[in-house]
C-alpha cells in the first residue's frame, strides 16, 4: 500500500511537470502566433499589406480588362492633419504605371511629422498591388499650415485574378512624434517591408 | 455557507477520520482537502454570480428605455465589459472547478486531488485576481470598457485598468491551468485500481477533456494579454498599426483561446447533465462511449474554427468557406449528445424533481442557442449578425441557460450530498419556473432585436428597439430576482431541513452516492477496489477495466 502511495505520488509529479511544460509550451505558441501571422499574411495578403516594392518593369501585354483603384485617406485622432486623395477613383490597365497624388495639409499652429501605412482591401488583392514612388515610404514634414500634395505611382500586377474589379488602396497617417523611439524603430523596420 | 455544517454536524459525526481542522484559519485559508477547496470554489462563485449579475441589472435598467436615463455612457461600458469578466472566469468557471473538486474524487474513488497543496493555491489567487479587477471600477478613468475581448486599439485607449485586467487574467489563467492540472493527475492516478477509463462517470470525461482544453488555451490568452500589456506600457508594436503591428492579428490569438473557452465552459454542464438525466430517468446513460467521443470531438473541432468570430474582419473566400464548414460541423457531436439525452428518457420511468427540470430547460434551451450558432455560422449572414443583439442572444442561450442551468441543476443534485440535508422541493420549483419563464421573457425578445439591426454594447438605442428591451429588461429584473431566491434555498438547505440518505435519489449510480451524505471530511481514505456494481457503467466495462488491471500489474 505505501508502495502504492509513492509510485502515485511519483505518477502526480510527472503529470505536474508535464502539464507545467505543456503550459510553457503553450505560451510560446502564442508568440509564436506573431510570426507565423506575418509569413502567411506575405503569402496570402491577410492583412492588406501591399506587395514589395516593384522595379518599374511594365509589362506590355494585352491585358483584357481593367481594374477600379479607388483611394482613401484617413488620419490617425493624434495627428492634426487633413487628408485627401486628389481623385476618388481611376480605371486602370494592370501592367501599367499610374501616378495619383493625395493632398495633405497640417492644420495645427506647430510642424508635425506624419507617416503614413498603406493598406489594400480586398486583403488577396494586396499582393498584386505594389508602389514604386509613394510618400509612405520616408516620413513627412508639414509646417504649421502648409498643404503638400504627396505622389503615388503604382502598377497593379497582370496576375490579378479576374473576379477582382475593384480595389481600394487607403492611406493612415500617424503622428510620428507621438511614436517612442522604440515604436519608430518598429515602424522604421515595417516600413522596410512596404 | 459550509461553516455552519461544521458546527450542526460535528456532534452527530461518528466517522473516525472524519476530523476537520479546527478554527477557521486553518480550516479555510489552509485546507489541502478536496472537499472544503470544493466548497470554497463554490461559494466564491455564487457570490461572484451575484457581483456580475449586478452588473446585468445595471445594464437592464439603462436599456429599459431608449435614451440615456441612469448612468453615464462610458460607465455602461464598464459594465458590459465587467459584466462579461466577471462572469465568464469569476463564476461560470470557478463554479465548475468547484463541482470538479468536490465531485471527482468521490466519483472515482480517490480520497483526494493529486495535488492538494497546489489546489489550495489555485484557489486563494482567484479573490486576489478578483479584488485588482474589481477595484478598478473605484479608480480614476474607471474600469476597462472596451468589451472582454479587449481588442486593441480600444483597450489600450482606457487608461490605467489595462495593466490591472492584464495581471489579473494572468492570475485567473494561472489559477485554470493549475486546477487543469489537479484534475487530469487526479483521474489519470487516483482512480481505485478496478476503475478503467470507460467505468469513469461522463462528468469525470467531460472534466478531463476540458483541462487538456485549458492547459491548451489559457497560455495562449496569457500571451495576448501580455502583448497588449506590452504594447501599453513598453512600447512594443505587436498591435500598433503605426509601429508595423496588426489589430487583426490580436482577433486571431485571442479567439484562438475565445473558441476553446466556450466549450471548456459547456463541456462540463454536459457532464453534470449526463449524471442528472439518467438518474430521474431511472435508465442508464444511453450512447455512453458515444458521448465520450462526442465530448472529444467538439474538444478538438473547438481548436480548428476560431475565424467565425470574424467573418466579418474579412477574409479570403475559401477562408470564409473553411470556417463555416467546419463551425457547422460541430453541430454533429453535438446532435449526438442531444440525441443520447433524448434516447435516455424515452421510455425511462421519468420524476421531474428541481435538478431534473433544469437539466430539461438545459436540453431544450441549449439547443435554441445551438441553433442560432448554426445560423451564425453561415458566413454571408453572419455579417448581418455580426455584433448585435443577435449574438447576445445566442451566447447567453448557451451561457445561462446551458452552462448556469447546468451548474444549479448540480447544485440541487449534490446538496444534499454536501450539506446533509434535502433542499425544499416546492421552493426549487417555485426558482425553476420562475428562472425559466423570467430568462426566456429577458433573452427570446432579443434574437428579434438583433434581427432588427440594434448593435450591442450600446447604451441607448434608436426608438423602434423599445417594446422588446422593454420587455427583455422585466424579464431579467424577474430573473435577477429568482437567483435570490436561490441563494436562499442554499442557505436554508445548508442551515438545517430533512436529512438526506446516503442514496439522495432513487435512481442515482455512482461511488458519491456511497457514502454517508453528508460527505464525510474524508473519503475513500484507504485506496483500494470499489464495487464496480455501483457505478453506472461499471458491470458494462468490466472488461476493460479488467485489462487496465492487468496493465497496472504489469508495471
């Protein structure tokens, strides 16, 4: 009996240790989650990312139909600036380069830097979408009161499935300031990526 | 509650083992047995039941009529976040830790947990963990308001609570993997040598599958929580849009944990209704191994659908297809365990006594929510559901009439066994049909209103909403008011009334029903073979356990 008692004992420790390991275990899968969510939003647009930044190779090829880019700009509560894309939509041929421009103006009595992440919905149309000129890649400076217009030249990919005829490229603008410099150092490295 | 037993029982007790430790330091805040932690789970549950339903009142009054009448819009946002806190880890799963305790060792034989020591730890964080959520209310900027998801950017916009409601679900979390642990150690090495697998009680399955779904899960929230934390207070990114991070991808952590939860927080009413239904019955369990596999089906579908709380963040097409299918699917193992239940009473010799009205309520009600989750399920149509009082509905159709419902039907079951005495039928009643009525006139009304488009979580609404949270608000100020009778009836029951046989109930089975009610402090102290026959899948196994026995000697 007393023999009994001790291999059961033994028995609890080891389901203690496992279900503690297994805990731990568990623990680094949610972190974990944070990379694993990055590669498969590379792969599959998830999050409206866009695509890498495209040499501007254009391709010349027939491309039998054309796609709506729709733009939209908003700016984040702490950043005192309004936004606007110049034009709300354009119809374009994919494999061809297209310039836009969104109107920017600092409506705040101080300069403020603000810098802006793009996004493309819907989310699987994000891969075939890529920028070679856009503002959102270096921060910008407006002074107290001034409007800048701010260009984006894109191409979307012939390889966009048919079913997409619509897309909408949105811009956020952050307050840059307001961003630690451990969160610059993040944005910096993202933005790396976009 | 407990104490006065001690004080009526002590003198009537001729059991030589029965010799509880005096004085209320260390027969409380010390006690390593399982059936005081047991008691003290219970009782921590009630009150908290009672704290969140407080809350739902507030709720319920400001909803009485549109406009906005008795508190400010942010504080209803407290509300219905605390709400949701407090109930979901303050009382629905503290309550089934409770009847784990208690219940888990009696069933199978064990004079104890596994782990005493830890059991009374697991225990004593929770008022700890509870006292830093709550005491946020009282602090500058008030409680976190931005709902029990806490999905960012919002939650990181409520001042200080955050860092509160991070710690205190850690300590929740912490509380959950240590009581999973206790109970998959007790039931895999506590078990009477002659007691297989197969001979357990279904709410010894339906308990034993739920901690592996906390081990799984409850980290997982710990880590969300952490980066939200984090992202606070430490300037990481893991969320902030600006910083590189994604919102979406907290949805993704959180709900990977969210899904599971709501299962570990039915699993084990299914089991108590599982008990509770064969013996008013007076049939055996039908489908026993059927329902087993059920149970571990639903456990693993739960890990594999978490998406379908966000249809509507957007998703690609065959995402959306894969997350409806198999959110659909769970309604087959599910169906099961309706059918088996169903199977049970047909032909049974059926009584319809407190316990087994509510775990009549629960087969009926659960299912009307088991419903509108399969409507929910539907990708095109959930974003027409998505956040309004559609969902409400539903998840407190799952919630309170099945998980609640699920854990007052054991509490009537058990009293008598706990506390020695029977609890006053005509008043159990007068609670179940008052509960039941009073729930359905609070929650039906609001399937039409989440039909009709009024989103939840606001604190005013538009006037054609009116007639139903008129009516869904009396329904639950009456039904608020039924669970006050029901502390009543505990207390009484506790306080004195009819002794209670050792057997409770005609037609109950099971090793708990053997022994002496009340439960002596300690049973099954002298761990050896039980009579199989009085277990209610013990002769059916035999055989099984019989090679578990082979298998033990080998070692």
């Amino acid at each position: 009996m007393q023999q009994n008692k001790q291999n059961r004992q033994k028995d609890n420790r080891k389901v203690l240790k496992l279900g503690i390991a297994g805990s731990l275990l568990m623990v680094g899968f949610g972190f974990a989650l944070v990379p694993l969510y990055d590669i498969i939003c590379d792969i599959t647009g998830l999050n409206g990312k866009t695509g890498v930044l495209a040499t501007s190779e254009v391709k010349e090829q027939a491309i039998d139909h054309t796609v709506t880019v729709q733009f939209d700009g908003t700016v984040n509560s702490d950043l005192p600036w309004s936004l606007k894309p110049q034009v709300f939509s354009m119809e374009v041929v994919p494999g061809k380069l297209y310039s836009t421009e969104y109107i920017a103006k600092n409506i705040a009595q101080i300069d403020v830097t603000g810098q802006a992440v793009p996004s493309v919905a819907p989310n699987e149309a994000s891969i075939y979408f890529s920028k070679t000129e856009c503002f959102c890649f270096t921060e910008q400076l407006l002074t107290s009161g001034e409007e800048k217009n701010m260009p984006v030249t894109f191409i979307v990919s012939p390889d966009i499935p048919k079913d997409i005829n619509v897309l909408t490229l949105s811009y956020t603008f952050f307050n840059k300031s307001r961003l630690t410099a451990a969160q610059q150092a993040a944005a910096a490295e993202a933005h790396e990526k976009i | 509650m407990s104490q006065d037993i001690t004080h009526d029982e002590v003198a009537h007790d001729h059991h030589d083992h029965d010799h509880k430790p005096k004085g209320f330091v260390k027969r409380w805040l010390m006690t390593t047995n399982h059936k005081d932690i047991g008691t003290l789970y219970l009782v921590f549950a009630l009150a908290m039941f009672m704290v969140g339903g407080a809350m739902a009142m507030i709720i319920r009054l400001e909803l009485f009529q549109p406009g906005l009448q008795f508190v400010e819009p942010a504080f209803f946002n407290q509300m219905t976040t605390m709400h949701a806190l407090v109930m979901i880890f303050g009382a629905v799963m503290p309550a089934f830790v409770g009847l784990a305790n208690w219940m888990i060792p009696m069933m199978i034989g064990a004079p104890d947990m596994a782990l005493p020591r830890m059991n009374n730890w697991s225990f004593w964080i929770l008022p700890f963990a509870f006292t830093m959520l709550l005491a946020t209310l009282f602090m500058p900027g008030g409680a976190p308001a931005g709902g029990w998801t806490m999905y960012p950017p919002l939650v990181l916009q409520g001042g200080h609570n955050v860092g509160f409601l991070v710690f205190a679900v850690h300590m929740m979390g912490i509380s959950s993997i240590m009581g999973a642990i206790n109970v998959i150690a007790t039931i895999m090495n506590m078990r009477a040598p002659n007691l297989g697998y197969l001979n357990m009680p279904l709410f010894v399955w339906t308990w034993l599958i739920t901690a592996f779904l906390l081990i799984a899960v409850m980290p997982v929230l710990a880590g969300a929580v952490t980066m939200i934390l984090t992202d606070r207070y430490f300037d990481t990114s893991f969320f902030n849009a600006a910083g590189g991070g994604d919102p979406v991808l907290f949805q993704h952590i959180f709900w990977f944990f969210g899904h599971p939860e709501v299962y570990i927080m039915i699993l084990p009413a299914f089991g108590i209704i599982s008990e509770i239904i064969p013996t008013f019955a007076r049939k055996p369990l039908f489908g026993y191994v059927s329902m087993v596999y059920a149970t571990a089906a639903i456990a693993f579908l739960s890990f594999i659908v978490w998406a379908h709380h966000m249809f509507s963040v957007g998703m690609p097409l065959g995402g959306s297809l894969y997350f409806m299918y198999a959110t659909m699917m769970i309604a087959v193992p599910t169906g099961v365990k309706i059918f088996n239940w169903v199977g049970t009473m047909w032909r049974g010799s059926m009584t319809f006594e407190t316990p087994m009205l509510f775990s009549l309520a629960f087969v009926v009600l659960f299912t009307i929510g088991g419903f509108s989750g399969v409507m929910m399920a539907l990708a095109p149509v959930d974003l027409q559901y998505h956040d309004t009082y559609f969902i409400v509905a539903h998840f407190h159709y799952v919630l309170v009439t099945g998980a609640v419902y699920a854990i007052i039907a054991g509490a009537y079951y058990w009293l008598p066994k706990w506390s020695g005495h029977m609890y006053n039928e005509r008043l159990g009643k007068i609670h179940f049909w008052w509960s039941t009525i009073s729930v359905n006139v609070l929650f039906f009304p609001q399937h039409f209103l989440g039909l009709a488009g009024m989103p939840r979580r606001i604190p005013d609404y538009s006037t054609q909403f009116a007639e139903f949270n008129m009516m869904s608000s009396i329904g639950g100020f009456a039904f608020g008011l039924a669970q006050v009778l029901f502390v009543y009836i505990v207390w009484k029951t506790v306080r004195g009334g009819e002794k209670a046989t050792a057997q409770v109930w005609e037609g109950a089975k099971g090793l708990e029903w053997t022994v002496p009610s009340p439960a002596p402090h300690h049973t099954f102290s002298e761990f050896g073979p039980v009579d199989l026959s009085k277990l209610a899948n013990g002769e059916k196994f035999s055989i099984l356990s019989d090679i578990d026995e082979k298998d033990d000697k080998q070692k």
